[in-house]
C-alpha cells in the first residue's frame, strides 16, 4: 500500500510539472489548421500549441502570458484571440477556479473530429 501511495504522489508531480513546467522546444502546425479561412495566423499557432500541450494531459492549462510570451504578443491579444476561438466554436474552455483565475483549454472541433 505504500509503495502505491508513493507511486501515485511521484505520478501526480510528474503532471504537475507537465502542466505547468513543461518546456516547448518546438510546434507541428497541421494542414488542418492552415486550411481555416475564418481565423487569423495568430490564432492558427495559440491552436496549434494547445494541441501540442494537451496531448499528454487532459487539457492544456498555459496562460495568456505564456502565449504571449512564445508569441511576442500582448496578454490583452492573447485574450482577445483565444475568446474569438471559442466565439468560433475551435476552443472549448473551462474555468477551473473561481474568478476565472485558472483555465483549461482543448481544442474542440478538433476532438470532435469535424475539421478533417
């Protein structure tokens, strides 16, 4: 039973990190999201990150800074892109704390399948 407890505490950290630390050496744009006419180039990369860090979670939890930051655009351009995303209908996002504090984010035309 210890050996399961320290097992799951070792696991849950390695998400941890994952979800918070985890470093983007490198993105794959997909021709799916290339093919988009109603969103801009900007937008075609905060999706094509969000694929990239919620490939191994179940969701990518990144804030505005970090886009922008990767990106070399404001935080205020980076809300305003990712609410357009999801006025879109290609963003499925889920506050996971109170006073929209902490976010997670999916790509949702993309898990449903319909873009292909």
């Amino acid at each position: 039973m210890r050996f399961l407890n320290r097992l799951q505490t070792k696991i849950y950290r390695m998400i941890e990190g994952y979800k918070i630390n985890r470093p983007l050496d490198g993105i794959w744009v997909d021709l799916k999201f290339l093919k988009l006419e109603d969103i801009n180039k900007t937008q075609v990369l905060i999706l094509a990150i969000i694929e990239v860090l919620e490939r191994n979670s179940k969701g990518c939890f990144a804030g505005n800074s970090y886009f922008a930051k990767l990106l070399n655009i404001t935080n205020k351009q980076v809300s305003a892109n990712i609410s357009d995303l999801k006025e879109k209908g290609y963003l499925f996002v889920e506050y996971t704390q109170p006073g929209n504090n902490g976010r997670l984010l999916k790509c949702k035309r993309l898990m449903e399948g319909s873009l292909d």
